[in-house]
C-alpha cells in the first residue's frame, strides 16, 4: 500500500467526495472551526494504523500554521468576500471565484502534504481501523454528534479498509 503524502492526497479527495461528506466537514469547519484537513487525516491515519495523541494534534496545527494563516485562510476570505460584492457584475465574480477556490484547494493541498509528513514521522503505531479513528477524534477534538456523521460515512465508504 502506498503510505505517502501523494496516497493521502487522493485518500482525501475520495473521501470528500463521498456523499454527504462535503457539507458535513464545511458545518464542523463553519460551526466547531475544525480543520477539515485534521478530520481527513484522522482517517487515514486510521487507516493505515497511526494513533495521533493530543500533543500531536497540536504539533501538527503548529506545524501548518504559516500554511494556513499566510495562503489557505486569506484566500477563502477574499474568495468569500468576492462572492458576496455587489459592485462586480456576476460574468466577472464567477471566473475571480473559480481562480480563488483553485488558489484555496492548492493551498490547502500543501496543508495536507505538511500534515502526512510530520504525521507520519511522529504517531504511533496502533491497531487500525474504525475504533482508532475515533480514537484520533476523540483527541483532536470534543466527540459531539455532528462528528458521528463524519464517523459513519468515513466507515460506510470503507476507505478504511481499502487496499489501493
């Protein structure tokens, strides 16, 4: 299996994409301010056997933090703030928009490499599997129901357990 940053890049794209799994990361970044990347890399960390304590959790936000205070949040700021001009005609916002969230996607996308590397360089070894992604939830953050959600996708997409 393939355990590299470009593997987590994809795992987390076909976990995005699983239905439902876009608006409930959005509600839990929106409403609990949860890194959408830390959910997503909880997973594979499960997945691949990696228990993230709640010191690495904050090693690895530190850690991402000049990615995401410098590129990721200011470009979904202005590609918010553009979506939501008056001054600008639609056939003009719609292609700022699209270039914005490309900008937003790839910064985000360096988020991620960030985050596998020094994951992976510092968790421990653990049974993988459904239980440690809750595991990794649990320390990451407060489980709360609208975490169960994201659960319960993630285990019925069965990324957990696929060999790719």
């Amino acid at each position: 299996m393939k355990q590299d940053a470009a593997a987590f890049l994809q795992f987390c794209v076909r976990l995005y994409s699983q239905d439902g799994m876009r608006a409930v990361c959005l509600d839990l970044q929106n409403s609990l301010g949860l890194n959408v990347n830390c959910l997503l890399l909880s997973a594979w960390a499960a997945r691949l056997g990696y228990a993230i304590s709640a010191e690495l959790w904050r090693d690895l936000q530190h850690h991402i933090a000049p990615i995401r205070e410098s590129a990721v949040l200011p470009i979904r700021a202005l590609r918010r703030q553009i979506s939501k001009e008056p001054k600008l005609r639609e056939d003009l916002r719609a292609p700022i928009k699209r270039l914005l969230l490309y900008a937003e996607l790839r910064a985000e996308q360096a988020e991620e490499h960030a985050l596998h590397n020094r994951m992976a360089g510092l968790a421990t070894r653990a049974t993988a599997g459904q239980g440690l992604l809750r595991r990794n939830l649990e320390t990451l953050t407060k489980l709360e129901p609208r975490l169960e959600e994201f659960l319960r996708i993630t285990i019925d997409s069965g990324l957990l357990d696929e060999r790719f």
